[in-house]
C-alpha cells in the first residue's frame, strides 16, 4: 500500500481535475447533463483510479488502475478538444488544461514503469 499523499502523479491529478472543473463551469446550462458531466467525471476519474490503485495489495494491481487512470485522461483529452471545438472553452484554455493532461499521462507512464520495473526485479 501506498501513501496517497506523497504520489506526485495524484497531486497533479487533483489539480487537473479542479482547473476542469473551473473551466467547465461557464458551459451552458444545456450542457450540465452532457459534456459538463461526462467532461467532469473524466477528469476525477483520474486522481480517483490512482487513488483506488495505491489502495490496493500488489503493485500489479495498482499498476492496473494506473493503465484505467491514464485511460481516462485520454478521454477527458477528446472531451476538452470537442469543447473547444463547440467554443464552450478558448483556446488558451484549451491549451493549458491539454499540457497539465499530457504532463499527468508522462507521469502515470513513468510511474506505471516503475512499478513494472519492480515486478521484474523481484523475480
């Protein structure tokens, strides 16, 4: 098990997720139950599967929720690129909330390496 608090790629997952839920803020009420929920559960998706995996037994299962981690933050990547494209962000914005996903998905894959580094060593 690990202490959630001291796992870089979680913090700045965190943050992802309140810049998210900051810029989703001002979509249209129309939205609130489509891209504005679908967009924020992506985002807490993330440091929640990183959460749940440093919970977990071995590091092959947190590994696990690494790779459902980082899948989601390929989601939420879709999602702000498609509300950009219906000008519900600016693309200032856009740019900056798709460099802190790029950066947390270099982070989980250099963690998930880590842990798969781990795993062979110990064999």
């Amino acid at each position: 098990m690990h202490n959630l608090k001291e796992i870089k790629v979680w913090k700045k997952a965190i943050e992802l997720s309140m810049r998210v839920y900051e810029a989703s803020s001002t979509f249209p009420s129309e939205e609130k139950y489509g891209l504005t929920s679908q967009i924020r559960r992506s985002a807490v998706s993330i440091p929640s599967n990183i959460a749940e995996g440093a919970g977990r037994n071995s590091s092959k299962e947190f590994s696990h929720f690494l790779g459902v981690a980082r899948g989601s933050s390929y989601e939420l990547q879709t999602q702000i690129i498609i509300s950009k494209e219906l000008n519900l962000i600016p693309e200032h914005l856009e740019i900056e909330i798709l460099q802190l996903i790029e950066e947390v998905q270099k982070m989980i894959y250099g963690f998930q390496q880590s842990l798969v580094s781990d795993l062979t060593s110990k064999i």
